[in-house]
C-alpha cells in the first residue's frame, strides 16, 4: 500500500488522472559479518559526562542492526539502544564489544583514545 507521506514533491492535485510519484521503499540488504567493517568507539558529547561505546558503519536493514544491538546489550550485561544506524552500549566496554564481534565473524577496528 502506497502511503501519502512518501508522495515526492506533490502535496495534492485536482487532475483526477494524475498519477503521484512515490519514494521506492526498498529494503537495504544486508552485508554478511565477514563484509562489514565496523568501527568501535567510546564518545561522551552530549550525554553529560557519562560514557557510551558507540559501533558504527553497519551496513543492512535495521531489524538486522537491532539484533546485533541485542546481543551486544545481552553479552555485556548493560543497557543500550539503536539510533541513527549506530548501536550505543552504557559503558566503556570497547575491549569486551571488539572481542564479542570478533566471534561472531565481524570485522571490527578500534577507535579513539
């Protein structure tokens, strides 16, 4: 079903026989473990002070970037969440993350300080 908030730059039309363009909804594939290439960093701006392990360049579809995200949370026994195409875990725990991704088959790098 074609929905009215994915119409391309027309808001309404009198023509009765006029056909709107809508945005394809295609779905991103996503890569194999062994084709990403992730990058693992700790960052504090805007969370007042508080660390956040951020893993970033996931290339997929987002159900694929939330069970990922689960399974990270679950390992490390933390909270998190999925946002922006990130994956943001509470706490510094880049050492723990970079091994987890390792055994799973992603490819991972560290980085920052």
């Amino acid at each position: 079903m074609k929905k009215k908030k994915n119409r391309i730059d027309i808001v309404y039309s009198t023509n009765d026989d006029f056909e709107y363009d809508y945005e394809d909804e295609g779905i991103e594939e996503t890569l194999p473990p062994q084709q990403q290439n992730l990058i693992v960093c700790l960052d504090r701006k805007k969370r007042k002070g508080k660390s956040v392990t951020l893993i970033q360049n996931f290339i997929g579809n987002t159900d694929d970037l939330k069970e990922l995200g689960k399974m990270l949370k679950s390992k490390c026994g933390v909270g998190g969440s999925v946002k922006n195409n990130e994956i943001l875990i509470q706490g510094d725990f880049r050492d723990k993350i970079m091994e987890l991704l390792k055994q799973a088959g992603y490819k991972a790098k560290k980085s920052g300080g």
